[in-house]
C-alpha cells in the first residue's frame, strides 16, 4: 500500500509547506515563552550561586535583599563570625538605582561587597575584581558598560575594573558591584541640595543647641550604620540549618538557606511572571490548534470528491482517516522544526535570558503531536460522513 | 437460471417512510450477460441514479433480488455484508468526469484498487500497467492526472474500474463532457473490455450520440424497466 498522505503532502507541498513555517512561527513564540520563563529561574540560580554564600541573614520577618527591603546593623556580621560553623560572613547592600554613564542611564542594581567575601562576583569575564576600597566598580555586560568606562553613582565617579556575566537581579537589570563602604553611603547619600537642606534645617534646631550634640546629629546623618544582609558561608561538616538555628535564636534575625532563597525567589518573585508566561502558552496552544484544525479541515474538505471515490472504490474508513492524521500531524512535525529552528536563532537577541530545555523542546513536540491529532478529529468526522453515493451523484 | 453478469428481478426502492415516501423503483428487471454492454436511458427523475446506486451497492434496495458475477448479494436484505470488499471486488465504477485522485500519478490512481484489495505494490503496478497498456495509456503512465488530455483521463478511469476484474462495471454519463468521436471511442473501448475480460457492462446515458450503438437498451420510466432492442450500429 502507498501513503495516501505522504503523496498527497508532496502533490500540494506549497500549501504544506507555507502552512507549516507559518505554524511553526507560532511555536517558536510559544518554545520562547518557555524559554524566557527558564531563563528568570536559571538567572536567580546563577544570582545566588555567584553570591558563594550559604546563609542569607537578614531582618527579622522581612523575605531577604532580593525580596524586599532588609535592614541590618553593619556590626552584626561580627558576632556571626564567631558562631560555630561559620566560615566566613560578609555585609552586602542592594539598591536598584541609574547608573549614568555618559550621557546614558541605565537601571541596574547596585550591589555593595567587599572583595573576596560573600557576596563578591565569584567570576569575571572581563579585568579584574575591585581592589581599592573606594570608587571602583565590577559591571555585567549587560549593562552595556565597558572596561575602563566611567560611570557615576549618585555623585561619585566609578572606573569599570572588571565585567561579569549574567549577574543580573530578579527583574533582570544588570547588576553593578562597588565597595561596601561606597554602597552604603550611596544608599544613605540624597543629592547635595537635600543634604544642605537638611542641615540647615537641624542646625537652627533648638533642640540641638550645644555645638557637640550638634556635631554628633550631623555626622549620624552623613554616615549610614546599615547594610542589607549578611552572606554567610560555612565550614565543612556544618549543615546549613545546624548553623542557621542559633543565629535565628539568638541574634533575633531571619536566617535563610540556599533551598530557601531558591524558594522565595522562584516561587514568589517570579510566580506572577510565571502565571502570566503560562497563561501565553496556553492562549498559544489554543491558537495553533485552531491553525491546525482549520487547514486540516480546509485541505480535507477541499478533497470531499476524490474521498467518496476512495470509499467507493472499496477504502476502509480508518485508511482515510489516517490519512488526514498523518496529514495533520506532519504539518505539527514541520512546524515543530520550524519553530525550533527560529527560537534558536532569535532567543539570543532577547534582552533578558532565554534559555532553551531540550527538555521542554520534547514536551513542546509532544504537545504539538497531541494537538495536531486532536485538531483533525474535526476533519476527520466530517470525512467519515461523506457517502460513498456521493461519487454516482444524481 | 444463475448469471454470471447482472441479473435484477423485481427490484423496488423507496426513500423515506410515510406521507413523505418516494417510490423511486417500482418494479425493476434486468439481465446483462458477461461480454455485454447495455444502455440504460430514462427521463430525468425516472430511476437511473437510484438504480445505479442500488447496484453499486452504495445504497440498499427496499426489495427484490440482485445477482453479480453469479453470487446473490441481495435479496431482500443484504446477503453480503462486506459491501466495502464487494464494490473493491466485483463492481467497477466509471463516471461521468474521471474522478481521478489528484495527488497519485496515473499507474498509482489503478494500482490502488488491486493495492485496496492486498496485493503488493509491484504486482499491483504490475497489474495497472497492463490495463493502461490495453488502453493505450501506458506512455502516460507516470505523468499526473491534471497533465492528462479529458480523453486520456477517462480511459485511465476504466482502467481503474477494470483492474480488479470485477464481473460488473456500472458506468454512469461516461461520455457527457466529450465530443462525438471521443464519444464513440470510449463505447469501443467498453465494448473492447467487455469482450476482453468477460465483463458486463451498464452504460447510463442521456447522449444521443452513443444511444444508437448498444444492441440492447433498458428504458426506466417512472421507477419501471422496458427492454427494447437497440440499433446496435457500429462505432468503428
Ligand atoms: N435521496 C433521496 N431521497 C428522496 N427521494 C429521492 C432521493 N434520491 C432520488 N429521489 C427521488 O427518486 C426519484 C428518482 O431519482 P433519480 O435520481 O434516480 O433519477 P434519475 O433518473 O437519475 O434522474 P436524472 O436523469 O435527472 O439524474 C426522483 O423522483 C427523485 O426525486
Ligand atoms: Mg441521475
């Protein structure tokens, strides 16, 4: 026996053809999508890999730096350098501000560490770490920002010493590493006029009217005692929640693991991206379904003729209706490739991470093969209703 | 007496069941002979679909009995109850226009019935070519049907209909859309085949230029066959 399908697909390649690279447009979108979704989980994995810390500790009942606002004393990471298991423990400081560079701004998070501690960018790509204390800066390229570059933070000037990769936060701006004592003044610094003000307004305070109480308010308001969490990192042998429990019992503050920043970035940070990717992937489905059915159907009902011959002249029912489903799933296999191929090419062009599973490239084939077969039950309905009788005519 | 052609005693179908009810045979009586070919002609709306239809075992007579080949198929009710396997086997079926499928080169549009009925690709290519070569279609063997000229896609078509040997071929209009001389060349061509390969053949026809050929002709007059003998004049 011959394929019907397989000669009908290259009697009318055109149609097939056109119909698949247009199917398959559609679902490299819907493999993207997937991608883009990967891509945020796998960003936050690489975020808290690159951190080299173990422990996040950070203000009591608050969901850590990347989750919101955290506020902890710039002293506290020494008494947790002294608890059993810590190896290390280091201050860090986040805050998504403009970074101008140029005549540019560009948003990205600005991170305060000290180098060769917790917190620090475990790998560049480009230069070299951050060695003076002051007004040097690690960038990711993705920031644009190259090395040697400078580039100004509130009202100081910074020389870009080094490049990461994919060092990005959970919204997706690049992130740009300072030292801490720099970032914490950043944090604290509002822009000279807010400053004079602010000091005028104290000094004709009475309430500060002996010059050393004055004196003491003034310089309380030019530093900032705080940081936003320290990055802990144990010794061998230590288990991460052996080491967490008595900091959580004794300095009062909110210690998280490595599983449960995972959690709270994945699972609460991107899980309203996520829903909302879902949501597209599933109006995504639906569309290339419809696609499906539609040309299937249209091709079939185009060959209502030649089917009354077919069943005329003796073929079974299941003959023809396995022709259109091969039909129709060939057409999903054709835009499978398709969309592969074109999610490939144009995933690194996206601003923000596409990462592509092959994982979920098999369960996209799977899903389109369901779908194609599913999309032909119409056309095949109505194949199977045509009578025979139809071919003698009146 | 059994018939190795056609044979059609007192065959009666209605459509529908009460007020509505059409009586569209009344009474219907045939023999075609293997080797023969007969014209069935009647005024429009007499029958001629219907019983092209009953026959062709595409729908069932209400009563009457039906013989092809010299096997009952009907009597009364069904006695075959494969009739897929039953048109694939022992009816074939020419048309009005080719009816050939379009997506399948023209040895494929004949080998597919021998294909159908589970012989190998070889052996029903095999098969198909021979046809084509007995009409004379062979050089156009692997072109596709929409590159063939009317004419040579209506002989493709009885090829189509003769490949599995069927004792009976129904045909239905098969000269309407072509000139008298393709006309005439057609009904040599069936009368050639029928000789050839012991078939009876059914010709339903309006044209007129055919209608002097056939040495018999049914006439059906509201659902009721007459036998007239025909001119029988030559087509050579
Ligand atoms: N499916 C049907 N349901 C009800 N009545 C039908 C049906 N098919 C045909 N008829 C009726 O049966 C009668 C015979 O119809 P048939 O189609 O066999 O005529 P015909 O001889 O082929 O006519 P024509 O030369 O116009 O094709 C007509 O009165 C027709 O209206
Ligand atoms: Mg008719």
């Amino acid at each position: 026996m011959i394929s019907l399908a397989g000669r009908d697909v290259v009697h009318a390649w055109g149609k097939f053809v056109f119909t698949g690279v247009g199917l398959g447009l559609l679902i490299g979108v819907t493999l993207t999508m997937a991608g883009v979704y990967r891509g945020m989980v796998d960003d936050a994995r690489v975020l808290l890999n690159n951190s080299s810390a173990d422990l996040w500790v950070v203000q009591k009942d608050t969901l850590g730096p990347y989750a919101e606002a955290s506020s902890l004393n710039d002293d506290v990471y020494r008494s947790i350098l002294g608890m059993r298991g810590v190896a290390r423990a280091a201050n860090v400081t986040y805050l998504t501000m403009q970074v101008r560079q140029g005549s540019r701004d560009v948003r990205a998070m600005v991170v305060g560490i000290v180098t060769g501690e917790p917190g620090a960018p475990a790998n560049l790509v480009a230069g070299r770490q951050i060695t003076r204390s002051h007004y040097e800066a690690v960038a990711d390229v993705a920031s644009g920002f190259k090395l040697g570059q400078q580039i100004r933070i509130r009202r100081n000037d910074y020389h870009v010493v080094g490049l990461t990769r994919r060092m990005v936060s959970s919204g997706g701006d690049p992130m740009v590493f300072i030292p801490l004592k720099d970032a914490q003044e950043a944090q604290f610094l509002k822009d000279n006029d807010a400053i004079i003000n602010q000091r005028n307004r104290t000094s004709i305070n009475p309430a500060f009217n002996q010059q050393s109480v004055l004196n003491a308010v003034l310089d309380s308001q030019t530093s900032n005692p705080y940081v936003n969490a320290v990055l802990v990192q144990i010794r061998p042998g230590f288990s991460a929640e052996d080491v967490a429990q008595p900091i959580r019992q004794w300095k009062r503050l909110q210690v998280y693991t490595r599983v449960q920043m995972e959690e709270i970035l994945v699972a609460k940070l991107i899980a309203t991206s996520s829903r909302q990717i879902a949501m597209f992937l599933v109006i995504l489905a639906i569309v290339s379904a419809a696609i499906v059915a539609f040309i299937i159907y249209t091709l079939t009902m185009g060959k209502i003729r030649e089917i009354a011959v077919l069943k005329l002249i003796g073929t079974r029912n299941s003959t023809i209706a396995s022709m259109i489903m091969q039909q129709a799933v060939g057409l999903g296999v054709i835009g499978f490739f398709v969309g592969k191929v074109a999610a490939t090419l144009w995933a690194p062009m996206f601003p923000k991470y596409v990462l592509l599973l092959p994982g979920d490239a098999l369960r996209g084939l799977m899903i389109t093969a369901i779908i194609c077969v599913l999309a032909s039950i119409l056309a095949i309905r109505a194949a199977l209703k045509v009578d025979p009788a139809e071919a003698i005519g009146g | 007496m059994q018939s190795k052609g056609i044979l059609i005693e007192n065959m009666r179908k209605r459509y529908g069941s009460g007020d509505t009810a059409v009586d569209a045979l009344k009474d219907v009586n045939m023999q075609v002979n293997p080797g023969e070919v007969v014209g069935l002609i009647g005024p429009s709306g007499s029958g001629k679909s219907t019983l092209l239809k009953c026959l062709g075992a595409v729908i069932e007579p209400s009563a009457g009995t039906m013989t092809l080949g010299g096997e009952i198929i009907y009597q009364d009710g069904w006695i075959i109850k494969d009739l897929r396997a039953l048109r694939r086997d022992k009816i074939g079926f020419v048309f009005q226009a080719p009816y050939l499928i379009p997506f399948l080169d023209v040895t494929d549009n004949v080998a597919l019935l021998p294909m159908l009925a589970g012989y190998s690709n070889i052996e029903s290519r095999k098969r198909a070519v021979e046809l084509l070569e007995a009409l004379d279609v062979a050089h156009r063997a692997s072109a596709m049907p929409s590159q063939l000229s009317g004419g040579e896609q209506q002989r493709v078509s009885i090829a189509r209909a003769l490949v599995n040997r069927p004792p009976v071929i129904l045909a239905d209009e098969p000269t309407a859309p072509l000139d008298s001389e393709r006309a005439l060349a057609v009904i040599r061509i069936l009368n050639q085949m029928a000789g050839q390969f012991d078939t009876a053949i059914i010709v339903v026809t309006h044209d007129e230029k055919i209608i002097p050929t056939f040495k018999r002709i049914y006439h059906i007059r509201d659902g009721r066959t007459d036998e007239e003998a025909g001119e029988g004049r030559p087509f050579e």
